[in-house]
C-alpha cells in the first residue's frame, strides 16, 4: 500500500511540473544607437481654446554609443534648436542633456534636454513628454541604414 501511495505521489508531482508554465524573460529593450530622421511634433491647449495648436519640424537626430552623445540635427531654423550633448537612461526613460541650453536664457526654441519616455523596437524611435493637459511634445524618428 505505502508503494502505490508513493508512486500516486510521484506521478501527480510529475503531472503538476509538467503544467506549470515556464515564465521566459522578457526580451530586453535594444538601446537607441544610429542616426534616426523624422518629425518633432509639439501640441499645446491653451485655457482659453480647446483644440490643440501644432506645429512640426523635421529632424535629425543622431545617438552615439558607447560614449552615449547626441546631436541634433536638420530644420532647426524656427522651432527646435540645433544641439549636442549627453544621453542616458533605462528601458523607458531617458535623461538628455544639451550642452547648448541654458536655463536662464529667454525661450526662443525647443531643445532636446530632460527627461523623456521612449519606446523603440529596433527601427522606430519615440521620444515624448507631457506636461499635464496643456503639453506634449514628441519626436517620431525611423533609423535611417
């Protein structure tokens, strides 16, 4: 009796192992190195407005590693600033800082500097920020070859 007790045990322990699903690591997200083109984007609502207001720009943006630099690149003439810099960051997050921008100086265009969430598959880049309901601004970029 003790046997076939054991060997019920041992069978129903070989049966759960085999139902229990093996969790595979998820695949790490590949960092953003190349030159990537597309447009940067900004919408702004006013208080007083409800649509947004956009405007759009092409860009260049060009990710170096393992030094981590940036530039930026392209239509800089109007809306977003010609730059360089520092990147960093983790699989949703990363920190930019442009070593053209200057906190103190008046705004006069956008500059590719903060902290921004990203996704990216390999191909295409997004970078963006929201501040509240009133902001948003994003950079839709495709790694050019």
């Amino acid at each position: 009796m003790k046997h076939k007790l054991l060997y019920l045990l041992l069978f129903l322990a070989v049966v759960a192992a085999g139902c229990l699903k093996t969790q595979k690591a998820a695949d790490p997200v590949p960092t953003p190195s190349g030159t990537f083109a597309g447009e940067f984007k900004v919408f702004h609502r006013h208080t007083d407005k409800v649509p947004f207001d956009s405007t759009k720009t092409t860009l260049t943006v060009k990710l170096t590693t393992p030094d981590y630099t940036y530039t930026v690149t392209g239509d800089t003439s109007t809306l977003h600033a010609g730059s360089y810099g520092t990147y960093g960051g983790n699989a949703t997050a990363m920190l930019f800082t442009d070593k053209t921008y200057s906190a103190s100086a008046p705004f006069t265009k956008w500059h590719l500097s903060g902290v921004y969430n990203y996704t990216y598959d390999g191909t295409n880049l997004t970078i963006y920020y929201a501040s509240s309901d009133t902001l948003v601004i994003g950079y839709a970029l495709k790694k050019q070859l």
